[in-house]
C-alpha cells in the first residue's frame, strides 16, 4: 500500500457544483425521508479514537451495480462531473457532533480484499455537504476542512481519517468510490 501521498494528487475544488446542481444534491439534508443506518466507522484495528467515538449513520446510495437509494438521481450531476468508467460506491455518511474534534483512524475507503490485481486507479472523492469544523486529514498531515460544496479528490490508496465537529449538529458527506 502505498503511503507516499503527494499534496499535487489531492485534487480539492470549491464550488463544485453550480446553484441548481447543489440545490439537488443536498435534497438528503435534512430530509426525514431519507433512510439512515447506524455504523462503525472503522474497524478495531484502523482506530485511533477511543471506540466509543467510532460511530456514525450512513445512507447507502450505490454498491456495485445495485442502487439502493432513490436519491440516487439527485447525485446524477455529481457523478457524471466525476468523470468516472464505473462507480463501486456512494454512501452519505452522518457523524454527529462531539465536545472536541476527534480523529477517528487512518483507512482507505474501498478494497479488493485480495485481489492479485491491486486498487491501483480506484479514486476517492469526498463532497462535503455542510460546514463545520470537521476534516480530513491525510498522512502527511494536510488537513481538508469540510465546507459546504467543497469536494477533494484523491488516490484511493491515500489513507486518510475523517473527524468529528463541534460546530454543527452532524458533519455530512458524500462518498464516491470509483474508477
């Protein structure tokens, strides 16, 4: 696995979507139709937070070739902006606020558990739904901080740790996992 990460192949653009574009996508805030699932974050052995931090609710959106979420069409835009051959995965994750920022551990977002062929070409990118004053941080230490319409893009072997926030009633993003 690579862990050499170059500041130059994290890709971070505000603004990503114009107006009507965000006016879709961020249909799933706030939504009480929208369905959450209560999850870890990270498994025992990528935590470094105490495990009583590591939860958070996810929306799954897309997984393979199944679609799972009729929200699905609000991030048509998004995608078809990512430029992406095939998607693996969309989750929207939810992490509530905390007292203090916590760290939750370092990770990549998706793997082919032994595969032969390696990750190699898989992307990550991160839309961050709202503004707080949570973040990623990568190894290296650089640090992305969540701003509304703000996405970051990167080599999915990066590993990186999400945050909580102390801002916001819920930190949320959108993560597209894809080639």
């Amino acid at each position: 696995m690579n862990t050499n990460i170059e500041n130059e192949n994290i890709e971070i653009t505000d603004n990503y979507l114009d107006e009507e574009e965000w006016e879709e996508a961020i249909k799933i805030l706030d939504n009480p139709d929208v369905p959450w699932s209560y999850s870890y974050i990270l498994d025992e052995m990528d935590l470094m937070c105490d495990p009583k931090y590591n939860h958070q609710y996810i929306h799954r959106v897309i997984d393979g070739i199944d679609i799972y979420s009729k929200y699905y069409n609000n991030l048509k835009k998004v995608i078809r902006k990512l430029n992406c051959r095939s998607l693996l995965r969309i989750k929207v994750n939810a992490i509530h606020k905390e007292d203090e920022i916590i760290t939750h551990g370092f990770h990549v977002d998706f793997g082919f558990v032994g595969n032969k062929y390696g990750n190699e070409g898989i992307k990550t990118s991160i839309l961050y739904l709202n503004t707080n004053d949570g973040f990623t941080v990568f190894e290296n230490g650089m640090k992305v901080e969540s701003i509304a319409n703000r996405m970051v893009t990167f080599p999915n072997e990066y590993r990186h740790s999400g945050t909580t926030c102390t801002d916001a009633d819920r930190r949320i993003a959108v993560n597209f996992c894809y080639f």
